[in-house]
C-alpha cells in the first residue's frame, strides 16, 4: 500500500462524462487525486485523466461495472495499491434505457437499471466505509450519492424503473447517513434535475433538455460543472456538520 500520498483522494464512479468528468476535472483544480471508474468508454476516460494530470494531481481510471461486485471490489483494491486513502465517494455511476410506459418494460431491464444504479452504489458505499470508518481504523469521509429530481417527480411515460432506481438511493442516503454518523463518515445526496450531458441520447432523445426547459422556473437547463459545485462543497469542511441530506440543483422545479 502506498502511504505517501498526502493529498485527498476522490472516487468518482461513473468519472468518464457528463456530471462525473466534470466533478472529477473540479476535484483536481480543488487539490484532490482522481479516482475514476468507466465501463465502455475508455478514450473519455483517459482524457479526464489527462485533464487531472495537467494540473498536477494524480489520477487513476479503472474499468469497472457498478452492478458486479467482484469489479467494485478489484476498483478499490486499485485504489489502495495507487494510493493508500480514499476520503471520497462521489456515487455518480447511473444508465438510463429509452423511453417508455411501465408496461412495455422488459424485466431484463428492470433488472439491470437496479442494479446499476441503486445496488451499485451500496456495494461501493460498503467497500468504502470499510476504510473510511472509525470502526475500521479509518480516518473518515464523505459519501455523495447522485439521486435525480425524477426520484420525486416519477417520470411516468418516460422511465419510471430509472425513477424508482434513484428513489431507492435516496432511502439508502438516509439509512447509511445515520449507521456511520459517529464513525467519521457523512452521507449526502444530490438530486440534479435536466442537466445537459450525453445521458439522455439514452434514453432515446438527446435533445430532452431544450424541450422541457420552459418548464423550470428559471428557464434553462444546467451544466455539469455546476452539479459538479454542490458536490464538491458537500464533500468539503464547508458541510461538516451536514449530513443525511438532500441538495437540489434543478434550476427550481
């Protein structure tokens, strides 16, 4: 294990785009080392390395699927070869499919979206309290889940298995948040609403954010980085006395 590194390290899972590689790009201007994990996209993921690197931090992606154990197990076992610390997890892994009405869903999908985006992140959350707790002779940290505002609007006719996935975060936030409470470790949650990213090509229309736009208060969707914002202050000492909490950044809606 290697002992040496004094600078905080963040995992960003899920790091190669969107909201991810702009937390991880953040992450490094704010003096963190960059832990990211991808699964198909390993070009984009070398270049959020790249960009960490450039500002004299230490970076690391290593390909791995939130839904298998055994590769969230081999990512931190990555991480502590590289580093030896992790005071971060940033719960940003997540897959949206396309659109559709409850009825037309394919179990096969039910299936992988759960356990993509909401037991990926309890295998994480587990692998990272085992070395940021008290208990474990940790030295603390902070977990962010990444929730969606469709957790509380529901996305009927659109993807209510995604919606469901993300609700299931937000009980875990809760429950983790008071388990480690007193072991050194705060747990957050971000909900962001229409965030322009590659995301919603997913889910069949890459244009979604321009056309739902009117509906939030302040007119616009958002940018990345300015998820990336919210993340980075509940993962500082600025929120040290916060946690078990639910930060909105929708624009309003």
């Amino acid at each position: 294990m290697n002992t040496a590194s004094q600078s905080p390290l963040m995992l960003i899972t899920g790091g190669s785009r969107g909201v991810g590689a702009a937390t991880a790009r953040l992450a490094a201007a704010r003096g963190y080392d960059v832990a990211i994990s991808f699964v198909s996209n390993e070009s984009a993921a070398r270049a959020v390395v790249a960009d960490v690197e450039s500002v004299g931090r230490r970076a690391l992606a290593v390909r791995a699927d939130n839904a298998d154990p055994q590769q969230v197990a081999q990512l931190f076992a990555a991480i502590d070869r590289e580093f030896g610390r992790i005071d971060v997890l940033v719960n940003n892994a997540a897959m949206l499919a396309r659109q559709s009405r409850l009825e037309d869903l394919e179990f096969e999908r039910m299936q992988r979206i759960f356990a993509v985006n909401a037991i990926g992140p309890m295998l994480c959350a587990q692998q990272a309290a085992k070395r940021m707790s008290f208990r474990h002779n940790g030295r603390g940290g902070s977990v962010i889940n990444l929730s969606s505002a469709s957790a509380r609007l529901g996305s009927p006719n659109e993807y209510v298995d995604y919606a469901a996935s993300k609700g299931a975060v937000e009980t875990f936030t809760t429950g983790f948040a008071k388990e480690v409470a007193r072991e050194g470790i705060r747990v957050n949650c971000i909900r962001p609403g229409h965030i322009y990213t590659e995301m919603h090509a997913s889910g069949g229309e890459p244009g979604r954010v321009d056309r739902v736009k009117e509906s939030i208060p302040m007119g616009r969707g958002g940018q990345p980085e300015e998820v990336a914002q919210a993340i980075l202050w509940l993962a500082s000492a600025e929120a040290s006395f916060i946690t078990g909490t639910f930060l909105d950044v929708t624009g309003g809606k």
